[in-house]
C-alpha cells in the first residue's frame, strides 16, 4: 500500500515511516499541512496517518482538502492529547480510525491489515455477518 505520514515532530514522522515500510508498505513523510496536500497533489495514496496538530493548518480544515483531491483515502488521525470532543469531531468528520500516540507499532500493523484486506476485497465481513 500507498501509505502518506504527516506528523510534525521529526522524531515520530521518522519512527511511524520506518514502522510502516518495515511492514512491507511504501511510505511518503510530510512534515507540515501544506507539504502534505503538495504531495498527495503530486501521488495518490491509499492511507494517511495525521497529526491533528500540525502548525499550517487546522486538521478539519486539511482533511477537507485532502478529501477533495483523494476521494477514496482512508485516513487515520493520531493525537497525543485526546478527549471525548475532539473523537467527536473526528468522527463527524468520517474519520473511521483515531490513535493516541505514541504509536504502538501492533495497533499501526491492525490498522495497515485492516486497510489492506479492504482494499483487496472491497469489504471486510465479520465473522457472524458472512455465512
């Protein structure tokens, strides 16, 4: 998978893309909101993982754009501070998947699996769903 990282702490950026390539995923970093829309301008990705407090731009304000220009990308907000409002907001949003950080590296590899079969299958059947 096409997987886009956009975290402003360098030292994370660079641990959650060596996790993910280490997954077998190719990963693109963005360290701010405005390189982040420059690259999804330039490549389609099938996953992002977004700091929601990144200097540039407000989160809800990012994923809109984002949304615009890569209809079909799955996006996962990562927040080292969160509360009940802000999953709110986030799921207001559409936003399926939230982690606080630090990024624990079995919940990004649920995450990336999850993402995977989906794109692959179309859907994912819980087992008490699918005969």
């Amino acid at each position: 998978m096409d997987v886009l990282v956009a975290e402003n702490d360098v030292s994370a950026l660079s641990h959650i893309a060596e996790l993910i390539q280490r997954l077998g995923h190719n990963v693109e970093k963005a360290g701010t909101a405005q390189v982040t829309l420059d690259i999804a301008r330039e490549n389609a990705f099938d996953l992002l993982f977004l700091d929601m407090s990144l200097p540039d731009m407000k989160a809800q304000e990012l994923i809109e754009k984002l949304k615009e220009l890569l209809p079909d990308i799955r996006i996962v907000t990562m927040t080292a501070v969160s509360t009940d409002e802000l999953e709110k907001e986030i799921r207001t949003l559409g936003i399926v998947y939230y982690m606080s950080k630090p990024v624990s590296e079995n919940i990004l590899k649920d995450i990336l699996d999850h993402i995977s079969t989906i794109k692959k299958n179309g859907k994912v059947y819980l087992t008490s769903d699918h005969p």
